[in-house]
C-alpha cells in the first residue's frame, strides 16, 4: 500500500466527460485526489478486479452490525440515512438485507493497530481514531477500527466517496436559478416550472470556465468517479488527537443554534472533533444579567441540547469563558468595578474609549466570582476540558496588583493567579486549557504550570514562530495546542495568503514537536462585521492539515474542487475559487505586510485620522511605555504622514482592486450550489463584494487626502456618493445578520456602519440626502 505523501500528482489527471465532469482514473492517486481531508494510505491493487462497485435507482445500503460491536449504532444509521437521502433520495439505508443491497460492514476490533510510524507522538491516541475501508467484492464495503470513533470516521470517508461517483441529472441544478434549496424529484416533475426545466437542461452542456483572478489553478469540471474498484483499501489516522474551531461569539454576533448545528456538520464533515464559542459576556448566568441583558446570549439549555448534537457528530463541545483580560463587558457595570485591576480604565485595543479591562489577580474577590460562574456553566458540557483564556492581560501590574508585580514580577503574578484558577478546575473535574502569549514572555517559568494544564500557542500570522515555542513546551514536558487563525476579522474579506500559510506551518510545527491538538480561530474583532462564508476555506484547509498536512492532495487546487465538492456541492465549481481570490485582493492595498488585519478595513472602522486610534495608543504604550503615547499624541500624524509616503498605500493596487471586484461579481452566475445554504452563501458572497468595493474606495479617497486627516476632508461630490452606498449596505447587513444570528449585538455592529456615515456627512451636508 502506497503513502499517498509520497506518490507522483501526474496520475491523478483525468478527462472530461460531455456534462464537463472531471472523470478522475481509479487509481490510488486519482480516487485520493478527491478525498478531504486527505487520506493517509490508500491501495488499488494493480491486479484488482476491473469490476467496479457503482449504484443505481434499486440500490440499497445495509448497514451490517451483526457482531454488535458499535456503540450508538442507531445514531450512525440514522446520520448515514440522512446523508444519502441529500445525496440520491432513491437510494434506501436499511438495517436488513435484500436482493440489491450493498453491505456497508462496520466492525470494532479493539486490537487493531494501524499507525504504521514510529515514535508517533500521542500514538495510542492517534490510532484509537484510525480506520480501515476496503471493498473486498462487488457487494461489500468494510470499516474496521479500534473505536466507535474511528467507525465514524470511516463513514466521513465513506460519504465521501459516495459524494464522488457520477451523481444523476436529477441533481444537476443551481438553487439560485431555481429560487429552492430542495432537490427536485426528477427531470419531469411537475413541480419544475418551464424557466427551470429550461435551465436545468442547459447544465448538460460543458459548464463554461469562469476565469480566476489571482489564483493559477486549472479547475475546469467538477470532479468525479465511475465507480469504486473492487480491491481498494485505506488506512487513515490524524497527525493530531485534538482538531479543533473556535468561533466568537463575544464581538456582538451570537449565531441562532441552527447556524451553530450547520458548522457543527461542517467540522464533522472534516474530522474536526472540537468546537469551542469564545465567551467573555454570552452566556446567560442567572445572577448576572446586567451584563448580558442585550446581548442575546447562549443559555444553559442551548448550550446542553448543542453539546449533546456535537457528540452525536464525532465533535466535541469544550466550554470556554475567559476568567483574566478582556473582561471589560463585565467590568464596565458598576457591580463589578471592585474586580478591576484598573477601575478608572485603559485604552485597549477592542474599545475607543478607556475601560477597565482585566480582573485583579490578587484580590479573593476575584476567584469567588469565578467559582459562580463556573458552577453555573460547567455542567452544561460534557467535555473534560475548559479553556480559561487568561490572554492579552494588558493592564496587569497598572493598577491593584502593580506593587505586587513590581517586587514580584508580572508573570511571577501571573503564573500564580493561572494554578489558583487551576485549583478551581480541578476541583470540578476538568482539565485547564489557557492561552500562552503571556507565559511565553518568560519560558523560565513554563516548568511551573501544572503538569495536566495545555497551552495553547497562538499567532495569526504567516511567519509566527510556532517552532520557537513548540519546542519550548515540549522540553518542559507541558501539553500544547498550535492555534492558528482564519484571518477573516478586520479583513472584510479575509487574508487567504496570509492565513493558508499560517495554517500549513503550525500544523508542521504542532507535528515536528508532539502538538497534543490543533485549534483554529475565528475572531470578531470590531464588530464582526465580516461575513461567516470569508471563513469556510480557511475551515476547511485546518480539516486538511490537522489531520494530513504533508500530504501533497493538501494544496490549493485539490482544496478548492474538494470544497466545491464536499462542501457546498457547487457544481459550477467556482465558489471555492471565489472565496480564495476574494481573501486575496488585500495584498494589493499597500506595499507591506500589515498584521492582524487589511488596510482596507480601518477606514470603516476609524474614520478619523490614524494617529487618533486608540489601539494605536495602546500598542504604542505596551512597546515603550508613556512616551508611546505621548508620542502618537504629538508626533502621530507626521509618522503617518511620513509612513504613507516612502512605504505606505499602493494607489495603483487599490484601484486594480477594484476591477478584480468587478470581474468577482461576474463569477456568482457560474454558482451551482445544490445545498441547503446556498442561497444564503450567495447573498453574504454579494454583500462582502459590495462592503469590499465601499472599503477600496474610502481607502482611496482617505490617501488622497492623506491618512492623517478626518474622513471629513474628502470632497463634498465622493462623500454624498459614499452615503447613498452606506444606505443600501446597512439594511443589506442588518439582513443578513438576523438570517444567522441572534438580534443582540447587532445595532451594536450596525453602529460602525451608521457612526461611518455620521463622520462622511461632516458639517456640510444635511442629515438625509434630498434635505438640503
């Protein structure tokens, strides 16, 4: 059996067929082409039987479990049922056997051993959740794993490859030209209206190439298989135990659990196996509710029933509620000022105004309040983890602690306030899982956190050094994560360049030094005002290199055709391209690389002049003390000035953006999106087009006039023109937002938008156009 990292791509090629499917050879490399994530083993013997194992109207699935070895066997029957009733509702799933049914065998052997290296870091681990899949005859495929967990994961592949056989012109129609997320019944129903019998006619001809803008892969027809030859075997395992997503749903946006339940099916489609929803404020604490009162926030019963979903799917649901900084949603209440390490406040980065910002390590006060919210939301989850966050304590040692930090020093402070916190965990039966941004300012003491405690090392950009601190936890024998990000916050449209390889190199780091886990991030930075859809090929890139990163099926193409495939099951096989040259149209807004974010998304957010950001401030005060800010106050705008100048905005690049937009909106019409979603992906698609276009410009005007000054000094004409666009982009936002998330927050959100505007209008246009 041949490792599918180290076999030739040039095997893979196929030819296209009349309705412009990509029939991919039966080989190892063609049938691994079309796996995601990819498969680690993969065999079509050379002298296997030429029969293939395909599927007709009369075919049905029995799935055989006569040794009674599977756990939950009626949940993965009733999952299976569901899938392939989306996929071909004429193919049954049944527990007994008939004269056309193929045996689906899956099969619990707690001896099987299948990791194949040696020295595997998490090795027992790693093969509890490994498989095997064989179709050893004509009528007979068979999944074999040590664990009920590994069966699962079988079926992921399995469903996969269904998903990959040559699927019938019933299911060959755009929902966008149909005005329906429902799969027809037939070419001649009579529910088709003439316009679309006359357009699903139309998809049998050669799907036309929709030309990319920045990417250079050949996508042309969508994928497929004939069938599956008979003598075909994989084995697979994960590089990592622990494949993880976090989303927040602390910068205002709360998703409505049925959006939670679409990513959860996301992940498990994956093989990711944890979700995490970063808390500060969003969880409804019987005996706080002052604090979260507007925010719509996820409650005890929400959380319960989404815990029990994820554990059905393979996910697991780790509760997180940070317990150090960035509590300054709940600090901002009269009621909890007694627990802030700054009471009068700071300015931080995630508010324009000063606010106290993290708890006071040394006060008892603060690990009481802790234990209450604990107890309240723990018993929620039946994760043995907790992620306390305990990140970004800017203001520690500025405040009740700083003598304290002072004699001590503030990671000595620190690390004792991380075990009191740990104590507490313990106590309830978890296991601390915590940021290490701080912890690594000084490694010295990394030997010093408890031995059962894992570090999650963070870093957003392409070139964080994930080695530097890999391997300094696992000299200290301490468990880590490596935690990269999607890099859709701040971005409008996301960072592709900047977040794949962000995304590639941890997960080589994690793998190189023993990672326990892999988390990927999805932040909100400001608003959250980016849409969820700017997140989905990031997602799906963390499923390929969490599981199987030096695989060679882990590049951009098989990436994009497999989520074209698998995921939204885009037939016009564009919308993955789409959304990979969409996140790529910041790298042309200035000539250097700006962290955390793109330079056309400020301008949104900060229409006054760059100097007067306060997280400028703020970053400015934690690199060089008082003078930073002294500095930006006085000094700011000839640094801008300065920095715009000799290195700054690339004018030439802006306005190329703008006609790579242009041709982008030419593209949706190539969707053929045959999802539940897709209309609503098509929609967040067309909005981030929009606020991307609005974002070019302002950021085009703001350099002309330079950006040290107020958004105020544009031209009167440019500025009447921006406000008729804000005033069809707000109502499209407030849409889009109540489709996937709860009303809370959103006028919030929504304020960044109006606020723009009120600054745009300035003293000399009147309040509504047409007033004046």
């Amino acid at each position: 059996m041949e490792n599918e990292s180290t076999k030739n791509d040039a095997s893979e090629r196929g030819s296209l067929n009349s309705d412009a499917s990509l029939v991919l050879p039966l080989t190892s490399q063609g049938i691994g082409s079309c796996l995601i994530p990819p498969v680690r083993y993969l065999d079509v013997p050379e002298d296997a039987d030429p029969v293939l194992l395909t599927f007709n109207d009369i075919t049905s699935i029995w799935i055989d479990d006569t040794n009674g070895s599977i756990r939950d066997f009626n949940h993965h029957f009733r999952l299976l049922m569901h899938f392939i009733h989306d996929w071909n509702p004429k193919i049954r799933v049944q527990k007994t056997r008939d004269d056309h049914s193929l045996r689906l065998q899956l099969l619990v052997q707690p001896d099987l051993i299948l990791i194949r290296e040696k020295d595997v870091d998490w090795a027992d681990e790693l093969n509890q959740q490994s498989y095997r899949l064989s179709i050893s005859d004509a009528t007979t495929v068979k999944i074999e794993s040590p664990s009920t967990e590994g069966i699962g994961l079988g079926l992921q592949t399995f469903r996969q490859l269904l998903k990959c056989l040559d699927i019938p012109d019933t299911f060959l129609y755009s929902s966008r030209d149909s005005g329906s997320s429902t799969p027809t019944s037939g070419s001649g129903s009579s529910q088709s209206t003439p316009n679309t019998k006359k357009k699903r006619s139309s998809r049998k001809k050669r799907i036309p190439y929709a030309p990319h803008v920045l990417t250079d892969v050949d996508l042309l027809g969508f994928a497929t298989l004939s069938g599956l030859p008979i003598g075909m075997k994989i084995e697979d395992y994960p590089d990592f135990p622990n494949r993880g997503f976090m989303l927040d749903i602390s910068r205002n946006r709360v998703p409505k659990i049925e959006s939670i339940h679409h990513i959860v099916d996301v992940l498990s489609s994956l093989k990711l196996n944890q979700l995490q929803l970063y808390t500060e404020h969003t969880f409804a604490y019987k005996n706080h509710k002052v604090v979260w009162e507007n925010a719509s926030p996820m409650t005890s019963e929400e959380i319960s029933s989404l815990d029990q979903y994820c554990r059905e799917r393979g996910v697991q649901l780790v509760p997180n509620q940070n317990s150090f900084g960035h509590m300054n949603r709940w600090l901002t209440h009269k009621e909890y000022l007694d627990l802030a390490e700054v009471p009068e406040g700071i300015n931080h980065p995630f508010a324009f105004q000063k606010e106290p910002f993290s708890l006071c390590p040394i006060l008892p006060e603060t690990i009481d309040f802790l234990r209450g919210l604990y107890d309240e939301l723990l018993p929620n989850f039946t994760s043995e983890y907790f992620n306390v966050g305990l990140d970004e304590t800017f203001d520690l040692g500025m405040g009740r602690s700083a003598e304290e930090c002072r004699v001590r020093g503030k990671e000595v402070v620190y690390l004792e306030y991380l075990h009191r916190v740990h104590k507490e965990l313990t106590e309830r039966k978890k296991k601390m899982m915590f940021w290490a941004d701080i912890i690594v300012r000084k490694p010295e003491l990394i030997s010093h956190l408890p031995k059962d405690s894992t570090a999650l090392i963070w870093g957003y950009e392409y070139d964080y050094p994930f080695d530097t601190h890999s391997r300094v936890f696992k000299e200290n024998g301490i468990q880590f994560y490596v935690c990269p990000g999607t890099s859709s916050w701040a971005s409008i449209s996301g960072r592709t360049e900047n977040c794949m390889l962000n995304i590639k190199r941890s997960a080589e780091s994690g793998k190189k030094f023993g990672a326990k886990g892999y988390l990927l991030t999805d932040w909100g930075d400001n608003g959250h005002l980016q849409q969820f859809v700017v997140s989905l090929l990031p997602i799906t890139y963390a499923g390929c290199c969490s599981w199987n990163h030096s695989s060679p099926h882990s590049d951009s193409h098989h990436l994009l055709r497999n989520f074209n495939r698998h995921i939204y099951n885009d037939r016009g096989n564009t919308v993955g391209a789409l959304l990979f040259d969409m996140g790529n149209l910041y790298k042309n807004a200035v000539k250097f690389h700006v962290p955390n974010g793109s330079l056309l998304f400020w301008p949104l957010i900060f229409p006054l002049a760059i100097q007067k950001m306060p997280a400028l401030k703020a970053v400015a005060r934690e690199k060089v003390g008082g003078f930073g800010e002294w500095f930006v106050d006085n000094l700011g705008g000839t640094m801008i000035r300065a920095m715009s100048w000799f290195v700054g905005v690339d004018m030439a690049g802006l306005c190329s953006i703008l006609e790579h937009i242009q041709l982008l909106k030419s593209r949706i019409s190539f969707i053929q999106m045959n999802h539940s979603q897709g209309d609503k992906i098509v929609r967040q698609i067309e909005f981030t087009l929009d606020l991307l276009q609005f974002a070019t410009i302002m950021t085009i005007e703001r350099a002309k006039i330079g950006l040290d000054k107020d958004v105020g000094k544009i031209k009167k004409k440019m500025r009447s023109d921006m406000i008729l666009s804000l005033e069809t982009l707000v109502p499209k936002f407030r849409s889009l937002w109540l489709e996937d998330c709860k009303p809370g927050g959103l006028e919030l959100s929504t304020k960044y938008l109006t606020n723009l505007s009120v600054h745009i209008r300035g003293k000399d246009l009147a309040t509504r156009q047409g007033d004046k």
